[in-house]
C-alpha cells in the first residue's frame, strides 16, 4: 500500500481559476431566509443578513456564486424582488412546493455579494419565460442608465449597474422535474435566441447552456450535442451537475466518486470538441460545472410531499461526515485536474441546503466536515495545475471496477515558487505510505503547512453542540529530508501539504 507521485514544474495543465471555488445560493429551503438572511438575528446587519454566517462564507475562500437558482429559477419572476418590500408579491414555488415572500430579491443579494466579495453567476429563467424577460433582468442589472428598467434600478436605490459577466440560460432544462422542461432541441433553439439577444445588448457576456443535470441520465451526450449543435457559437460554457451519496452502504464506491466526475468531464469535453469540429469553429467550449457536492437523494426522493405550503421549510439539511469530507476534497481535486476546460465550478449549496456552512434560527453557525477541504482548497491551490503522475495501488468497486485507491493534484506557484499537493487515500482499511520527489525544482523547499482530515470514526460528524469535533491537524508523520517529502495517510483521509522556498 505504498504510493508516490512524480511532479514536475514544465508539465502545466492550467492556470487555476479562482472561479473553481464557486458556490450556489438557491430560494431554496433555509439557504436564503434562515440561513443569508434572518434580520432578526443578533447578528444581522442593517439589511437583515447574517454577519456570522458571512464571516464563514469568507473564510470559506467562496470567489462566485450562482444565484437564484436552481430549479427554484424555472418559475422565477425576477420582477417580484424588486421595490418596496411590502409590495412584493408571495409567490408558491413548485420546484420546492413552498412559499415564496421575495423579500429577498436581487438588489439585496447583490448588497450581500458586494460584501461578501464574490461574483454573481446570474441565473435566467428559461423555463417559463423567454428572450423578452431574459433581455429585462439584463436591463434592470446590467444597463447603465436612460432605458425603462435602468432608471426603475435607479429608483430602488442603485445608481451604477452591476455588470454581471456569466449568465446561466436556464437550469437542468433535460430533467422531466423541471418546471417548464423542453427536448434538447426546444431548449437548444431558446438558448440560442436567448444568447443572440443578450450579446446584442452587451457583447462580453459569458453565457452558460444547459448541460445534462447527471452523467446518468438518459439523454446524457446526446443533449449536450444537440445543444451545442444549435447555440455553440453564441454560448461560452456547457454546464455540468453531478451529486454523490453512497449507495446501499457501498462505501468504496463512493469514496470515488471522483472516477465519475472525471469521465463526465471526458464526455462532455469530447462531445463539445466533436460539434465544434463539425461546425469547424475555432471556438472552445469550456464546462461550468455549476451544481456539484454529496447529497443524500435518495431520502429526499423517499420524502412525502408536505400537505401545506410553507416558507422557507427545512429542505435537505444534510449532515456530513467524515467519509463526506474525503469525497469533497476529492472531488475538488478531479475539478482541479481539469482546469484546462472546467474553468468555473459551484459546490450547491452554501447555507444549510446540503451545504458545507450550517446556521440556527437566533443561534450559532458552524462548519460542517465538507467545510474545511474546500476553504483550505480555496485557500492553497495558487498559479497552476500541474500534471502529475501517480503511482498508487488499486482496489476493487462496485460501481466503477478497479480505480487507483490514491488520488492527487498539486498546483505550483512561479511567482512565490509554493507547491500545494493535495490528496485523498480511499482505501477503508489500510494506511498508505505516500512519497514524491522535489527533484525537477530548481529550489530547495520547506514544509510551509500541512493538513489532515480523517477520524477513526468515519460517521464522526460536527453538530451545533460540538461544532469542532472534525477539523484538519498538522501531519505528525510528515518529513522532508533532502528533496523527498514522506508521509503516511491513514484510511480515508484528505491532506494538503503546501511547501515554499527556503531551508
């Protein structure tokens, strides 16, 4: 059960970007109201939102956020969340059979995310609306001045356009559930006018088309072809969503989850280079792999619609462990190793709907487990991508047959010369002695930082009375002598071990 990896400064994947560390904020269950927003929460701020919950988010390294949805934008009317609050209409939303108030709307969100620093992934509804309303919502956010819905945003209090650059055309439009749901080539067509129509209005958007919601469904490559077919010159990026849970307890499955994300990422990129190719564009399609995290669906699915419609109820609040920290760290590092075509990615969600930051009603935030690979990710993986190789035993899975049972990424930094490894040993059973050599440098390293994230109980979960009972500790076997690094990874475990220049 030994492994080492073979690095080297030349072989560069991409540069990483910063956009890889998106999240998703959804009118959706307690995300938005009771998780962002509560005003009268003791640590709310003059506009209602969460300072606590916002501190966590920023520590959280979080660059963009996809907003407002999700299969909440289906039915979405952006008009509804703007002006005075109690004017807004209250709304029944059918993707999550809830109420909405929209006291939340895009000019308070937009407040939050100036605070909080992030940019918007500005999602359009494509579902029950069209061009026309796609073209106001850009008016309203993005036009300077003069026009109708420019001096309406004028009139609420915001005097410069907020200039949001990535757009989403529509959410998950291949998936029967979505409100409003159309053939690949129904959506592929709207995308397509709805692109043409944008760009006319400003040039430099960056707009998103509808991949497939999961790399099982049936119309996986097929839509993305048909798609791309239709709209690849008017659109930048195919989306991509992709959820894990073990399934019928089969844990070694799901510890590599990340083998599934790395062939949807294939799929995906083979089958937009092959319409391109077709079209004979020079354009490259890139993919925002804009929903992806562990969601335990099935006890979702297995869930009794309520009887009554209710505002913000408790929707998908998952718990995570420590086997559920693992697969997020690895499949950052699979979103990672692909920089060169995934080059935006949101974790769904980020507030208390299967998301890494929890909150109480009047009470406390905390981190869950899923918190810390992804801040400390965020945080270390600087300059590019490298392509490693990786030297590592096998196991054997259920669901995808014999995959390496250690899995590795590093980035490296020219500039301030640090080098990041990151990576996860899945095996359940054996510790995994793990070495790689810092002979292709051209500078002597230290050990910076070094981080570990397992437990011998892998159900070990952090709660709102034992917030840290999960955290990342210093590696206590690690060593550097001469220009080898040596450590040991315990079973089912997440390390990151940055190194910089220096004796």
């Amino acid at each position: 059960m030994t492994a080492s990896l073979h690095l080297d400064p030349s072989r560069v994947v991409a540069p990483v970007s910063r956009r890889t560390f998106g999240s998703f904020v959804e009118h959706m269950g307690r995300c938005v109201y009771g998780g962002l927003y509560e005003p009268s929460h003791p640590a709310a701020d003059e506009h209602g939102f969460r300072e606590d919950v916002l501190a966590l988010v920023r520590e959280m390294g979080v660059t963009l956020v996809r907003y407002p949805g999700g299969n909440f934008v289906s039915g979405y009317r952006w008009e509804d969340g703007i002006g005075p609050v109690e004017e807004r209409p209250v709304r029944r939303d059918l993707a999550w059979h809830s109420l909405e108030t929209n006291e939340v709307g895009v000019d308070e969100f937009m407040r939050w995310a100036a605070k909080a620093d992030v940019e918007v992934m500005y999602a359009l509804n494509l579902g029950t609306r069209g061009v026309q309303e796609a073209l106001d919502a850009h008016e309203y956010l993005n036009h300077p001045d003069r026009t109708r819905l420019a001096s309406l945003r004028h009139a609420n209090g915001v005097e410069k356009p907020y200039g949001i650059r990535m757009f989403c055309l529509g959410n998950e439009m291949d998936g029967p559930w979505q409100t409003g749901h159309k053939t690949a080539h129904e959506y592929g067509r709207l995308a397509a006018e709805t692109a043409r129509a944008l760009r006319s209005a400003e040039p430099g958007l960056e707009l998103v088309a509808c991949g497939s919601s999961s790399s099982s469904m049936p119309t996986f490559g097929a839509w993305e072809a048909t798609v791309l077919e239709l709209a690849y010159d008017q659109v930048d990026y195919i989306s991509a969503h992709a959820y894990y849970e073990p399934v019928d307890g089969d844990l070694g499955s799901f510890l590599a989850s990340a083998v599934d994300m790395d062939h949807f990422v294939a799929g995906v990129t083979a089958t937009a280079d092959s319409i391109g190719a077709r079209l004979k564009s020079p354009k490259r399609i890139n993919i925002s792999f804009d929903e992806w995290n562990v969601w335990y669906l099935s006890r979702f699915q297995n869930r009794a619609t309520p009887a009554e419609w209710e505002t913000a109820p408790r929707l998908i609040e998952d718990t995570y462990n420590v086997a559920d920290a693992v697969v997020v760290g690895s499949l950052l590092i699979s979103l990672l190793r692909h920089s060169d075509r995934v080059t935006a990615a949101c974790q769904a969600q980020l507030v208390n709907v299967i998301a890494p930051i929890r909150a109480e009603p009047s009470g406390l935030a905390w981190r869950q487990t899923t918190f810390h690979p992804f801040a400390l990710t965020a945080r270390l993986a600087r300059g590019s991508v490298l392509n490693i190789e990786v030297n590592a035993p096998t196991y054997e899975t259920k669901r995808f047959g014999e995959v390496p049972a250690l899995d590795a990424v590093a980035t490296h930094d020219p500039v301030s010369g640090s080098l990041t490894v990151f990576a996860v040993n899945r095996h359940q059973a054996d510790a995994m002695p793990l070495s790689f050599s810092l002979a292709a440098f051209d500078t002597p390293f230290r050990v910076a930082e070094s981080w570990l994230l397992t437990d011998p109980d892998l159900n070990a979960v952090n709660t709102l009375d034992d917030p840290d009972r999960v955290v990342p500790r210093p590696i206590e076997s690690l060593d550097l002598t001469g220009n080898t690094v040596r450590l040991t990874m315990p079973p089912v475990s997440w390390v990151a071990v940055r190194l910089t220049p220096g004796q």
